[in-house]
C-alpha cells in the first residue's frame, strides 16, 4: 500500500503521477493524518472498471442459473460459438 500526505501531490505531481503509473497500484493521499483520497492512472482506473462490470455479468448469470434461468452445456456453447463464426 503505498501512502503518501497531500502535500507531496501538490508539490510532486510528476513524481506521483509517474509511480502511480510505474506501480499501476492505487496511492492512497492523507490530509492531516487521515485519508482523504486515492489516485491511480487511467490506465489501472479503467481494468479495475472492467473488471468490476465483468464480475457484475457473472453474478448477473449466476443470479439468473440460480432463478431457474436456462441454461447450455459448455459444448452446445461451443458449437454454437462454432457457428455463428462461420456465418461471418
């Protein structure tokens, strides 16, 4: 966990900026002693917001399994995958 007083951020952006970066690891920002906020590159920002939405989808399919939702077999999935790659 890398933890940094915010006063580092407002005198060096470009060295947390290039950490943040580097370590592709959220860095958690303190204001007088206590946390205050976290900053991470765009880059980490946006996979950890994908994978967010994919587990979202999992538990969305699960939830559904769970309901009595129908479901295929992992080789109708395939055949059906199969196809659909050939009709293009």
């Amino acid at each position: 966990m890398i933890i940094k007083p915010s006063t580092v951020l407002r005198n060096e952006y470009n060295t947390i900026s290039n950490l943040a970066k580097e370590t592709k690891e959220p860095i958690y920002i303190t204001k007088n002693g206590e946390g205050d906020l976290v900053l991470m590159s765009i880059d980490a920002f946006e996979k950890r917001e994908q994978m967010l939405q994919l587990r979202e989808k999992v538990l969305q399919a699960e939830r559904e399994r769970i309901d009595g939702a129908e479901t295929i077999s992992v080789s109708d999935a395939r055949q059906r995958l199969r196809e659909r790659l050939n009709d293009l």
